[in-house]
C-alpha cells in the first residue's frame, strides 16, 4: 500500500465525521439525532467514492443530512475532509460494503438514495455485485421511508438498461428517465453535479444516463 495510502487511512482514523465499519452500527435508527443532532431527513449516496455528489447535494441542501458509503477509506477521505475543511456539518461518511446496508439503517431511516457512476460490474458472473440487482434494491426498499426514491446516474449503458428492465420487471414506480441527461430538460441543480469521473467521460462526449424511481 502506497504512503499517500497509508496516510489517508490514518487520518480518517481522526475525522468526526467518518464511521468505519462496525464504528456505525451504534447509530443505527440514530444518525440524524445522534451524529447530526437534529431532525432532518437523511439522503445516502452509495458507492460515493472521493464523495463529491454527497458534498455538494449537503451544499445544496442544508436542510437534509448526507451520509456517503464507499469501502475504500482512501477515496472518502477527499469527501471527509472537505467536509471538515468547509465547515459543512450536514454530511458524514461511512465505510462499509453496501451489501451489509442494514446492519447500519433502521427500517424507514432513509428519504433519499444516490447511487452515482458505480462499477457496473459487467460480467455475467458478476450481476449479484450490481448495485441495481433486486437484492441490493430490497435492502434499499426496506430502509427507505415510504415513497422514498432511488436515482441511478452512469455512463454505462448496459447498467442502466439492466436497471431499467429490473426496474420494469418489479412493477417500481418510474419518476424520471432519460440515456442522454444533458440534451434532456430534466438537468437541474442537483442532477448538474459532476462527480471526477463523470468529467473524464463528458471530455469523451459520453452520454450519461439517469433513471429515478421509486418502491410504490
């Protein structure tokens, strides 16, 4: 492992506002009274990465908490000391594999999911490791409160027709849905943030998909 690595690791190791595995599940059913000290909907970001769309949706919005989950603590560490850097007190991170998702998140916790550019694992072998296969999106009905939404934005095509026929096959409910966001009229404030590599595939004039739904 890499010094910058190493160090990145350490230093999470001091930030308030990253949980590390097991570190989180105290908060469970908890977390915007007892991180965030207030009432306020709380919105995940999975697979969140350097955690510039959970960064910038806490921004936008101060009356909601943010919390990014990524495994790899290297890569939060961007989103966590941004965090701390600016002042930004509605967003925390937390470090787990998304599969133990309720292990961390009571029933009816969540108001919101992003789920921004995530590996679309592409073979066959790997479909169960899709963050759109029905298994990851029963574990995100059950911790989302009623009507709660999920967004999926990719650049890759095949995730998102996979998701779109899961979606279909479930009988989900559909609020937005387009494969070319920025000739769209749906680009807002929100659905304009870029992550670092949705920038690297804009420069290639790749599209970028994006579907919202919902479990009823």
């Amino acid at each position: 492992m890499g010094k910058d690595k190493l160090r990145r690791f350490a230093e999470i190791e001091t930030f308030a506002n990253v949980y590390q595995l097991d570190e989180g599940k105290p908060l469970k059913g908890e977390w915007a009274k007892t991180h965030f000290k207030n009432e306020k909907p709380v919105v995940l970001e999975l697979a969140c990465g350097k955690g510039e769309y959970t960064v910038n949706l806490a921004k936008l919005f101060p009356e909601k908490n943010f919390i990014g989950i990524d495994y790899k603590g290297n890569r939060i560490w961007r989103g966590a000391k941004t965090g701390i850097e600016e002042g930004i007190d509605n967003v925390a991170f937390l470090r787990i594999q998304i599969e133990n998702l309720l292990d961390y998140f009571e029933a009816g916790e969540i108001d919101e999911i992003w789920i921004t550019f995530p590996d679309p694992q592409p073979q066959d072998s790997r479909e169960k490791k899709r963050l759109t296969f029905p298994a990851f999106l029963d574990r995100y009905k059950q911790v989302l409160k009623a009507g709660g939404k999920v967004n999926l934005k990719t650049d890759n095509d095949d995730l998102y027709a996979y998701t779109v026929e899961k979606v279909n096959e479930l009988g989900l409910k559909v609020h937005k849905n387009t494969d070319h966001l920025y000739t769209s009229d749906l680009v807002d404030e929100v659905l304009s943030i870029k992550t670092y590599y949705e920038k690297k595939y804009l420069l290639h004039d790749k599209n970028i998909n994006y579907i919202q739904f919902s479990f009823e």
